[in-house]
C-alpha cells in the first residue's frame, strides 16, 4: 500500500488518516529550567540532584550542594527531585598547600 501526502496549501499543517501510528507515538519528557552554578540549565523532570552532579562530573562525597540558598544533606542528594526554577550552587573541595 502506498500513501502519498498531499502537497497543496489546503492540506498543509492537517494530521491525516494512515501517517501517524498511535503505537509509535514519540513521548516528549516535560523538561525543567534550573540556574546550576549561575548557568541557565534544561534538565529532564525527574532528574535529582545526584543525576545532576554525575552529568557534570562532580562526585558527590566531594561537594556541597546549596539549592535555593539551602544546604542540602548528602542524605537527599539521590532523592531531591529538581523542580523548575530550582538554583543550585555546587562547591567542590580543593586541596592544597
């Protein structure tokens, strides 16, 4: 069976029967705006804290993380649910002499 789409202006923009099969319907992932470390981010909704610090590179046991002018306990790291808005400062410890 070949289905050709319609070319003119008067079908242009119309979802017609036969182009879209429901089962692979692609799901968009509602997507979060946050301030990491004084940069704007786009991060997944159910990204945490932890999901953050990997993506970046930090390691957790090395960090202290403040989320909207709050210390957050490394207890919480993997269960802190980012929310839209949400500003996270990240400092790392430096060692040195």
């Amino acid at each position: 069976m070949s289905v050709e789409c319609p070319a003119d202006e008067a079908h242009r923009g119309r979802i017609l029967p036969g182009f879209i099969n429901p089962s692979k319907t692609v799901h968009q992932v509602p997507m979060l705006k946050i301030d990491f470390n004084g940069n704007e981010e786009t991060i997944g909704e159910s990204e945490t804290i932890l999901d953050l610090l990997k993506r970046a590179g930090v390691e957790a046991k090395f960090c202290a993380v403040e989320v909207n002018l709050e210390i957050l306990p490394k207890s919480e790291y993997s269960s802190y649910r980012l929310r839209d808005g949400d500003r996270i400062e990240v400092v790392t410890l430096v060692g040195g002499g």
